[in-house]
C-alpha cells in the first residue's frame, strides 16, 4: 500500500507512484510532492474564484521526466491562468549549460547531468482592478561530469503586477509574504523583497515590472532540510496571499481606459519574460521543451503604443510611480 | 550654397548641412543622405495608402547623433507604421561590444569606437490581408583603439510577413527584390533569400516569422561604393515591393477570426523581436539609446493562445505549412 494520497492533485505524478513511495525521504521525492500539492490547491482555489475548469495536460520529455500544464483560458474572473509543474532531467544542453555558467562558475566545461522539478505559474485576471500574479519555486540538481561533484540549489519567489494601485492589497500581499518568511529567519523577507524588486526590473525602461514580493536564487545553505521547510513555507502562502485580493476586487466596474492601460503593461510583462527572465530563457534554450508550457506566462493580449505617457496625476501616473521607485511596503 | 537639397526629407538631418556638405564624398555622409531619401519616400507613400500623417519626432543622444523617428499609430490603413533613421556614434557599451565580438572575432577587449547609421521599418496593417513589412539597412564602423584598427561593414535586409497566404504577392514581392540584387551580382538574391529565412527564424517554434525577402549583414568587400551601390537599390526596392500589395488588399474584407489569427502572429513577431534580432538587442543594451525607437517594431496589438492548432485544410494552415517549410518563390 502506498503512503501517497494523489486524490488532490490534477493529475498522477511525472514520476511513477512506486518509485516516489521507495523514496520518500529523497528531496527529489519531497519536492515532486509539493509541488503537486500546491497546483492542486492552487487550481482548486482559482476554479472556485472563476467558476471555470483547468483543462490538465500532462507531457513528456523524451529525454527524461515531463510535466502537467494546467491552463484556463478566456474564463470569468481569469483571461489567461496558467499553473505548471515539470520534473525533468537529462544533459544540459549547451546554450542552457552556458547560461547557467555565468551564476555558477563551479560547473565546468564538461557535460552536465541536470535534474529539475519546479512549479511556475501566472495568472492574467480580465478585470484590470485584479493583479496579475506569479510564482515559481524549483529545485535544481547538476552532476558534474568532470569533477564528479553534484551541485543543488532551489530558487523561486512570488510577485503581484497590478494594474491599478490599491495599497491596501499591495501591504496584505507582502504581509503574507513576510509572515511565511519569518518563520525561517529574521532577514529573510527583508533580503528576499530586496533581490525581488531588482530581479523583476525591466532595465531598459528603468522601471519595475510590478509591486515586487520575494525572491530567491542558488540557495544551498545550510541543508536540503531547512531550505525546503522554507521553500513550502513560501509555496504554500501564495493562495493566502492572492486568492482574497481576487475576491475583493473582481466584480469592481472598470472603463475602457483601465483596460487598455492593463494591456499596455502587459506588454511590459511580455517585455520582461521574453528578454530577462531567466526561466524561460533556460526553457527555450532547452531543446525538446514543451513551448506551450514556457510560454503559458504570456498574457492573452498585449498592446504596444508609441510613447505612450500617463497623465501627470492620473491612476496610471500614481501606480508608474511606484513601478520607477519601488517602496518598503511594511 | 549647398548640394544638399532636404526638401523631401521628414526633417533635418542629424548631421549639420555644412559638414554634410564639406563631406559628400564620405561614406558617412551618403549614407545619411541615403537614409533620409528613403525615409522621406516611403513615409510619403505610406502617408498616401492610408490618407493620414506620420508624427516626426528628432531626437538626440548625450554621447552623439541621434535620429529622427516617424511613427503613424492607429491610422486607416497601417495600425502602427515606424519608419526610423538613425545616426550615432560613440564607445560600445561592455554589452553591446560583447554581442558584436561574437561574430566580429577581430575585434579586441579594449575600448571600441563606433558609429552607425541606419533606416529600419516596420509596418503593421490593420487590414490581415495586407502583410506586415520590416527593412532595415545600415552601415557601422568601429574603430578599435587597442590596435588602431578600422573595421566597416553593411548590412540589411526586407522581408515580409503576411497573414493570409496570396502567393502572387509572395512572388510579386520576392520578385522585386530579386530585381535589386541581379543587378549587382548573379548570386545575390539566393545567397541573400537564404540568408533571410535563416535568419528571420524562430527556432523554439520551429518556424519562420513569414515569407522572408533578403537579408544580408557584415558586407565588406569589395569596397565601400560597390557595397553603397547595391545598399541603395536595395533600399529603393522596399516602396515598389511593398505599396502595390497594400493597394491591392486594403479594402479587402475581412472576418474576426483573420483578425485573432493576425494578432496571434503579430505575437511570434513579438517573440521573434525580443529574442533573436539582433538589432533590438543592440539597441536595449546600448545606455542611452532611445528605447521607443527601438520597440516601435512591436504591434499595436499582439495575442498569445494557449496551443492554438490552425485547423486542417484551413487559410491558417495552408500559410503555417509555408512558415515551416519556406519555399522558394522564383
């Protein structure tokens, strides 16, 4: 009999039942498991915010591993919701290897044996009062051909792009966010809010792509143990932290001239994913990658004016603000 | 009294009339007058396909040159029409110089010099009969100071990218292109049309953005003015292969779902742009550089659908199976 219950996740695991129930104990195991868990209650929450249904694709990867892509389209509250999981492994191809070089110079030149298993999500709202919001939390292993030694880390973060600044909701967000990192150390949230809002900035327009939150990168220390209970920690605050700002403000009238400044700064975020993010860049230097997969974090539409300028004192301007110089929100 | 007759260009110059003047038989300086020729032509002729006016802005940058940028936005025909010069000169940015090194090996790790001048277009429709259209053409030099070396070359190139497939405008097209190249060598066009469909690849889809065109870059032999003289009737090319297939399909009518599938390419044009090309990237990671000008290439409106498959035997898919294996035309 196996000690795993599958009953609340969108589908069976990527790795087979048996062989996760051999291995409970293995971090590979342990983060496989979570991260099933939180698409679970993740898209459960959403369907129930929406009244829609994810449609569950699951997929594999010739080399190795696969994944399950949970998407609802051109729903109710949700324009585009998209909530992945992948367990994948294989040799590093060498456009990703060379990219993961420049952060890890102990990775050598030799092939790279690479293990990854994350959950990567984003979710467009229609009604422009509605943020858009992100998370992904990964954990990473490479054994080095060369030296014989194996290299781990986990990374990940969560982060709100509204469209329209409620403070209100912006200070909840990160209260959320601080609360599940102060159970692990005192300068985690401080530090991790820090290294969010520079690694969300879209450089060449100086400004931040939204309101920030956490994030994290080659985190190895101390231990696999205490960087996981932190890693769940943070994974398990994101439906607390998004769901009731969903509910608050999904039925709240918007005009036209809300709308298309939502789709002008969703072409900020396309910006950002396709030129900087370190994700999907990995993902599309990967060949054999599932695209669909990768490139789920695009929203449905996105608009491009030529210069265009907020009013000095409207919404847009008020919230541009906050994008150039991002805040201490607690 | 001046040689220079600036009556039909958008604006003045970058350059001083009096040293463009003291100069005309300065490649720099033919190569401005070039640009600006052009660029007051198919400004024109664009202006008189769609009845309504380019906004001219000038700009300048600190470290020297600028550019005059013409954008029509949200007009008749064109949704977003860019039509850019550009005349600058200074030291390349550690990024900027690092991108160039990859395919300029002579060029060393010291502080390097340059200038550049160059037209680049893009033009988006309204109407997803009409083809979108993308030329650029431009000449660099970059002086290397560790080893007192000169270094120049050309490059550019015209393609399209149509929504529906009609392929006597393919051809029509591809035509007058080839009508520009045969006059400077016999080769030129099926060296260059391959080079084109190589180049305006989006290798995560496995796809061409369109139909392609030429496309050629690092041109330096024989010498300046054979090179100058091929540049030129390839950019007097641009307004006869393009403005008779805008009149030819402007008021041609159309459905919602061509409209969706036009937005949904716009969005490979998007990716195409902010992943690959190689001028966008200069551009975003030259300091200072004026980023409008850069992203004005990206549509007004751009759509990305999860999994979206063309139906067989449709419009959708007859245009996909020339975007994944490209033909040759003549």
């Amino acid at each position: 009999m196996t000690h795993i219950d599958t009953s609340a996740f969108m589908a069976c695991p990527v790795t087979e039942i048996a062989k996760l129930d051999g291995s409970m104990e293995n971090i590979k195991t342990r983060m496989e498991l979570l991260i099933m868990r939180i698409q679970g209650e993740m898209c459960r929450a959403l369907e129930d915010a929406d009244g829609g249904k994810f449609v569950v694709e699951k997929w594999s990867r010739s080399e190795g591993g696969g994944g399950i892509t949970c998407v609802m389209q051109d729903s109710t509250v949700f324009e585009k919701a998209g909530v992945n999981v992948s367990v994948v492994s294989g040799v590093l191809p060498p456009a990703a290897a060379q990219q993961m070089r420049v952060r890890h110079k102990e990775l050598s030149e030799g092939n790279l044996h690479f293990f990854a298993a994350g959950i990567s999500s984003v979710l467009h709202p229609r009604n422009p009062n509605v943020p858009t919001l992100h998370f992904n939390y990964r954990y990473f292993e490479v054994d080095d051909s060369s030296t014989g030694k194996k290299h781990w880390w986990f990374g990940g973060g969560t982060d709100l792009t509204p469209y329209i600044l409620v403070e209100e909701d912006v200070v909840y967000f990160h209260t959320q966010l601080k609360l599940a990192c102060d159970r692990h150390g005192n300068d985690f949230y401080s530090k991790y809010k820090k290294w969010c809002d520079e690694y969300f900035f879209i450089t060449h327009r100086g400004e931040a792509r939204g309101v920030g939150g956490i994030f994290f990168d080659d985190l190895d220390t101390p231990n696999h143990d205490e960087i996981f209970k932190f890693v769940t920690s943070c994974a398990e605050s994101v439906k607390p932290s998004y769901i009731p700002i969903v509910l608050k403000n999904k039925d709240l009238d918007y005009s036209d001239a809300d709308r298309q400044w939502q789709l002008l700064r969703r072409g900020r975020y396309v910006e950002f994913n396709l030129i900087y993010d370190r994700g999907t860049k990995f993902g599309l230097f990967t060949p054999d990658a599932r695209i669909e997969s990768i490139l789920m974090s695009l929203p449905l539409i996105a608009r491009w004016e030529y210069c265009h300028k907020p009013s000095p004192g409207s919404k847009e301007a008020k919230i541009m603000e906050v994008f150039v110089n991002p805040r201490d929100w607690i």
